[in-house]
C-alpha cells in the first residue's frame, strides 16, 4: 500500500470517529418527527374512504379462487 493510500485511510477513519452519533437533542427531535409521521399515517389510515378501500382489498382478496 502507498503512504498516500494510508494516510488517506488515516484521516478517514479520524474523520468517522469524530462523528460519533446523534446527541440528546437530535434524537428528540427524530422522535417528534416520527410520531408527527406516525399520527398522519394514523389519520389517513382511519379515515372513512381509506377504510372503506382497505376493507373491499381484504375482501376481495378473502374471496379469491385459487
């Protein structure tokens, strides 16, 4: 392996130890924004006309000849 090859292994494996992870504050954040996501996801889902739809797949798909 060249120095130059080694040396650019070096500063990128310094590079991802200085990023270690998401702090306290990130992860609430993500959080919030997953149970934001996850309460319209809920909404959508439940709503009458979605409900409706999802209802007539799982019945046709319960009726199906094989």
């Amino acid at each position: 392996m060249s120095r130059k090859t080694k040396a650019s292994g070096r500063q990128l494996r310094a590079r991802w130890r200085r990023d270690g992870g998401m702090v306290t504050s990130e992860y609430a954040m993500g959080i919030v924004a997953a149970v934001g996501f996850a309460l319209l996801l809920y909404e959508v889902v439940t709503s009458g006309q979605v409900r409706a739809e999802l209802q007539a797949i799982v019945k046709r798909a319960l009726s199906a000849r094989m």
